[in-house]
C-alpha cells in the first residue's frame, strides 16, 4: 500500500497518469516526459542580433541602390532596387518573428510559437516572387518602348560597392543560420544572396551594353535575373510550407536521434513508433518505450530522464516525449 500511494503521489506530480484498471506497481502509464511546456522558443540571441544587423544593412544597401538606379536610368538596376525594398520588408518580419518565437508557451499553445519563423519565411518566398513578378513586367515594358537610353558611370561603382555588402551579409547570415538552426534566418541569408545574383546579372548587363552598345540587352537581363529570384522564392515557400505541415527530421539527424535512444536501452527495453516534427529551431521528437512488466512508475519515469538526457545532448534543441508501456503485448496491438 505504501509502494502504491508513492507512485500516484510521483505520477500526479510528474503528469503521468494510472488507468483505471491499470494492475497497481506496474508501467502501464502514459509518462508524458516533457520538459519544454513552461519554455519558450529556443531563439539564439545571435538569430536576433543578425535578423537587426539585416534591417540596417538593407536600408543602407537600398539608399545606394536606389541611387545607382536614378542615376543610370537601367531597367536592371531598378529590378535590383525593387529587390532591395523586399529585403527591407522581409528582414523587418524577421525581427518580429524571432521576437514572437521567444514568447513561452502557454494553455493555447502548449509547443510554443517556434512556427512563426516559418510564416515569416512563407511571407519572405512571397515577397521575392512577386518582386521577381514585378521585375518581369516593366523589364518587357522597355523592350516594347525600344530600350532606355542608359547613363553608365559612378552609378555602377555605387551598385558594385552594395553588392560587396550583400555579399558579407549574405555569407554571414547563412552561418548564423546554420549555428542557430533559424528557417527565418535561413531564408533572410538566401533572400540576401538571390540579390546578390540580382545585382550581377544586372552589372553584367550594363557592361554589356556599354561594350556592344546593344541597349536591348538591358531588359532581357532584367527578365533573366527576375527567372533566378522566381526559382528562389519559390523553393522558400515551398520549404517554410513543409515545415508548417509538420515536417519530419530525416538523414544524417534522424540517424543521430535514432543512435543516441538505442545507446540507453537495456538489454530487456525495447522502442517502437518514432516520430518527430519540427518547430523553428527545436525538435520535437515522440517514441514508444516498452519496459519490463515489473517496473514501478518511479523506475520507468528515471528511465524517461535517462533517454530525454541522451537525445537532447545528441541533438541540442530537440525534446523528447515518451510513452511507456509494460512488455505484455505484441507492439502491433490495435491502438499502439
């Protein structure tokens, strides 16, 4: 009796429960082992500082763009300067979405907020594509009004010097976002980066023009460059629109996850029913765990710890929820 009170005192306080017709002393519990309900989001503090420095390099980067498009009159420089206010919008969203990514989670949103990381990359996609849209439409208003007649010279140095900006940033937006495992900041540095090819294609063209005399070659550049952001934008929506449907972890991260559960088992446990999802920068991963029929809800509760301890050393970020269940059945059971 006293074996027994102890565990409904330990379930009760760990929010496991005991079914009704559960046999007393033994693990036929749901032990939810979640330590990340009363958490928010793990956002780096370096994801914020870099989603910032984005927003006042792409105000900087847009002022001079802006300024080589008046001054060169190119049609390309102006898809680069449009592509530019989209960096602008697109960083901003970024810096809202890791700030409502930090909030904890709470009774309507027991996993967090972590999502809102891939809205705003759902909305970057968007923006870039439809930028790309924009591009296409007065790159083919130009070719229809025979070319513009193009002003080379401290424009081009004005545009080549914000390519080199974009560049760093680009680069190092990409590594931020590799360390912190950021989808916002993912799809900020490959934003930042299309407009780096952006600026290329479109200094290829006034060179080109400049050399050929061939003003044509302005617009269909322009279209050429608007193809590549198309491309771009499209693989972010796509990608932020699979994490929303709650995209499994799999390849090199999956096998981790997999290695380090095994590592712990016993020679008489056992795991079946592995899943996991993906939330912003944190991983949540569920697994079924069979144990010895004789074991008491304290044990099998130690024996959560041990496996939540492992995987989220393997994997930093990631959580783990498991299910404990007495070895007394066939795991193929209807309802397992």
């Amino acid at each position: 009796m006293q074996r027994e009170g102890e565990e409904q005192e330990f379930a009760a306080g760990h929010g496991a429960t005991l079914g009704d017709d559960a046999p007393r002393g033994k693990a036929s519990l749901r032990a939810r082992c979640v330590r990340g309900y009363t958490r928010g989001m793990s956002v780096s503090p370096a994801s914020t500082h870099a989603a910032r420095v984005s927003v006042v390099a792409g105000v900087a980067v847009l002022l001079a763009k802006t300024y080589a498009w008046r001054a060169t009159e190119s049609v390309a420089l102006m898809s680069d300067a449009l592509e530019s206010i989209v960096n602008v919008v697109a960083a901003s969203l970024v810096v809202w979405a890791l700030e409502f990514s930090k909030q904890p989670a709470d009774d309507e949103h027991p996993w967090g907020h972590g999502k809102a990381e891939y809205f705003s990359a759902g909305v970057e996609g968007t923006l870039i594509v439809v930028a790309a849209i924009a591009i296409v439409r007065e790159a083919v208003e130009t070719l229809r009004s025979d070319g513009a007649h193009l002003h080379l010279g401290l424009g081009l140095a004005v545009s080549f010097g914000a390519t080199l900006v974009n560049l760093v940033l680009g680069l190092w937006l990409r590594r931020v976002a590799r360390e912190s495992r950021s989808p916002a900041i993912l799809a900020d540095s490959k934003h930042v980066l299309a407009d780096v090819a952006t600026t290329g294609g479109a200094l290829l063209a006034l060179v080109l023009v400049k050399i050929t005399g061939l003003q044509w070659l302005d617009p269909v550049i322009a279209i050429a460059v608007a193809g590549h952001l198309l491309h771009e934008g499209i693989e972010v929506v796509k990608g932020a629109a699979s994490a929303l449907l709650d995209e499994a972890v799999t390849g090199d991260q999956l096998a981790t996850l997999r290695a380090a559960i095994n590592a712990e088992l016993t020679d008489e446990e056992s795991v079946h029913d592995l899943r996991t999802r993906r939330a912003g920068a944190r991983i949540f991963v569920e697994v079924h765990l069979v144990v010895p029929p004789e074991s008491s809800v304290l044990a099998s509760h130690a024996r959560c710890d041990v496996l939540e301890d492992a995987v989220s050393r393997a994997v930093p970020g990631a959580e783990l929820t498991v299910h404990v269940e007495p070895d007394v059945a066939p795991h193929s059971a209807p309802g397992r």
